[in-house]
C-alpha cells in the first residue's frame, strides 16, 4: 500500500492536481468569505439604509432580502464545489490510483 501511496504522491499529474484543488478551494472560500465580510461590513457602515422598509406599511427592511441572499449565494457556491469535487477532482484522483497501482 505504501509503494501505492508513493508512487502516486511522485507523480507529476498528482502534484498539478492538487495545486489545481487547492487554487479551487481556496478561490470559492474567499468568494465565500467576501459575501459574508461584505454583508458585516455593509450592516457596519450602512446600517440605517439596511433598516429602510421595502415599502409602507410592511415590516421588512432591506436588510432581510440581502442577509437571505448571502446565505442562499453561499449555499450555491457550496454545491458548485461538491458538485465538482464528486465529479473532476473524484475521477482524477481514481486515474492517479489507478495509474499508480499499474
């Protein structure tokens, strides 16, 4: 098992893919992270303008549509990357495997 292990940790195509991986998953944690940040810092500086009511008469202010929405944006760029991670970077790393257990 351990030949396995080292055989594929040697491979150039295994060091490229996790430099791809990592690039990845570094990218959609700071998207991430700036639609939080970005949601912190507008209650922060522009909070009043959050609590302007939608309309008259209702209870909703803008905040609540915008603070959903950096929950549902961060829901989708989760699934984007299980969606990729299950797909690409799963069937990469059973070729490297496989290529190694050869």
């Amino acid at each position: 098992m351990q030949d396995v292990i080292d055989r594929v940790t040697a491979n150039p195509k295994f060091l490229e893919f996790v430099a791809v991986r990592n690039r990845y998953s570094i990218m959609m944690t700071l998207v991430s992270a700036a639609a939080y940040y970005g949601f912190i810092l507008l209650v922060a500086f522009q909070g009043p303008w959050l609590g302007t009511k939608l309309g008259a008469g209702m209870t909703t202010s803008i905040g609540v549509p915008i603070g959903v929405g950096v929950i549902v944006f961060t829901i989708i760029l989760t699934w984007i990357y299980v969606r990729r991670a299950n797909g690409e970077f799963d069937e990469t790393n059973a070729r490297l495997i496989a290529e190694a257990q050869k």
